[in-house]
C-alpha cells in the first residue's frame, strides 16, 4: 500500500489496518509506504522545514512545491510513527522493518500478520 493512509484520519487507519489484517492469513505480508513523521513533538517546526526544504521543487512541471506540501499539511492527515506502529500492532501485524528515510517523513514497513 503507497500513500493511502495519509488520506484518512486516525481514527480510519486504525480501522482500515484492522480490515486489511481481517483479509490477510496470518503470516501475510503487508508492505506500506506513506507519508510518516518520524520525528518527535518537540522536533515538528525543525522537522517539517527539513522536509520542505530537502523535498520541494522550484516548478510544478518538476514535483510538489512548498506550496502543495504546505497544502498536505493542512489539509491531510500524514500522522506520527509513534501514533501509526501501535495501531499496526494493535491490528495484528509484527513490523519486520521499518525505513523512515533520511528526513524522517516517509516511512515504509514490512509487517506481517501474526497468527
């Protein structure tokens, strides 16, 4: 899964992860990718300038802009690594790894469903 979650609240992730893990034998695999801070509270200003400065492209024609990543922030819900990995567990996956790249705002996971 790539850049879904980001697209529903808290509240609906957990239910989305509790569904997709209802779909999965156990010992299925789930792989997701999303837009995942890393980073603690104290961190966030730091964080997301980070962020926006490593990420954003001067044109449209070449990616996001500041702009529409400032936009994601807004109108988003790009949520916590500490908030998202107890609702993957809580769901019934084991993370097997975790990636969260080198500006802490994309995360990837390999989890599979315990059984």
């Amino acid at each position: 899964m790539r850049n879904a979650l980001h697209h529903l609240p808290d509240f609906w992730k957990g239910i989305a992860l509790n569904r997709i893990a209802a779909l999965l034998a156990p010992g299925g695999t789930l792989q997701l990718r999303d837009l995942v801070f890393s980073f603690d509270l104290s961190d966030v200003r730091a964080g997301v300038e980070r962020w926006l400065q490593s990420s954003a492209a001067d044109r449209p024609e070449d990616g996001w802009t500041r702009a529409e990543l400032e936009l994601h922030l807004r109108d988003e819900y790009s949520t916590f690594t500490w908030l998202l990995e107890p609702m993957l567990r809580r769901a019934g996956f084991k993370i097997e790894s975790g990636d969260y790249g080198s500006v802490g705002v994309y995360a990837s996971y390999i989890c599979v469903k315990s059984g």
